[in-house]
C-alpha cells in the first residue's frame, strides 16, 4: 500500500481567522466575566448604600437601647415606712384540693395595724426555702383578710375591708402552685407595699 502526501495548495478554501483582540471591542461596554463593567460597578455600589445605611441606623439605635437598660440597674427597692406598722402573727399553713383536683396552700395568720392610719392595701414578698436554705419559689401577693358574710370566711382585698389604726384581722395567701424543691417549713414573708389614708 502507498499513501501519497500532498503538500501543495490546500483544495479547501481558508477558514477566516478570528482577531481576539478586535473582538474585544465589541464587548467592552457589557464588561468581561471576570471584570465587572464600571456601569455595574456604580449600580452595585447606589443599591448597597441604602443598605448599609440601613444596617448601620439598625446597630445604632439596638446599642442605644442596650446601654439605657444597662445604665438604670433596678435594685431591689425598700419597703415603704408605715410597712413595720404590719404585724403578721400566728401563722398556719394548710393545704386543700380545689374543684379541679389541684392542690392548694393556704397560709392563714393575723395582721395587725400598730400605726395611726388606715390601710386600704398591703402586698406581702413570701420566700419558700429549699433544702439549702435557697430561695425555691418567691412571690409577691396582695394581703387578703378573712371576712365572714355566710357559712364560710371570704378572703377579700383590703380596700374591701381596711384595716384601721390599732385594729387586728385574720388574713389569708394562696398559692396554687409551690415549687417541689420548698423544704416545707414555714416560708418568710415582708410587707413590701402598703396604702394607707389618714
């Protein structure tokens, strides 16, 4: 077999040839792929200015209300004066089931009034201890004395039935939960708000 290589003119015409360069032109105001146009450039950067704005006002105004928050620390507030003319005294604790079958405590006791005005409103804090004489359960509840108007005492606020100077009443809390972890003593209780009128 013999293969003959021809190495005149070729028989196929020529094929243009493309100038890289040149086609460049043409594509210079839409930007390459790996270099963005300026008019993209200038787009981006006008959208990403009411952002960032946006942003920045956001950060500022969260870090204003931080540090006001952290710059009124509440302490814990004394009781108001005429509260050590409230004497809490014979206290008793009982428990029951409500109509729904849950359990309830009561802490039953007298309140007496040694000041010259009347109260109209009390609120005791009540700490229930846990084994470790930490606080389990705290609560503050409005002081409720027992009044008698049929069969069986009702416990009313105070500003139905106000304590005047010098008077004692039997009171009553309830709780209707109180935590698993109370090591079941008598619990600690402080007058912490009183409303009085002369």
């Amino acid at each position: 077999m013999f293969v003959k290589y021809w190495h005149g003119p070729s028989r196929f015409p020529s094929r243009p040839k493309i100038d890289i360069q040149k086609s460049t032109i043409y594509n210079l105001p839409m930007g390459g792929l790996l270099e963005p146009s300026s008019v993209g450039e200038q787009q981006s950067e006008s959208n990403m200015r009411p952002i960032l704005l946006g942003v920045a006002l956001v950060v500022v105004v969260v870090t204003v209300i931080v540090l006001m928050n952290r710059a009124a620390p509440k302490g814990p507030t004394a009781p108001p004066p005429y509260a050590v003319n409230l004497k809490l005294s014979d206290l008793k604790m009982s428990a029951a089931e409500n109509f729904v079958g849950a359990s309830v405590t009561y802490i039953d006791g007298t309140v007496t009034n040694t000041g010259d005005q009347t109260v109209i409103h009390a609120v005791v804090h009540v700490s229930f201890k846990n084994s470790l004489n930490e606080v389990a359960q705290g609560e503050d509840i409005p002081l409720h004395v027992l009044k008698t108007t049929g069969p069986y005492p009702d416990a009313v606020d105070l500003s139905a039935s106000p304590l005047a100077p010098r008077q004692s009443k039997q009171f009553r809390l309830t709780f209707e939960h109180i935590s698993a972890d109370w090591n079941q003593a008598y619990p600690e209780m402080q007058v912490t708000d009183v409303t009085t009128t002369p």
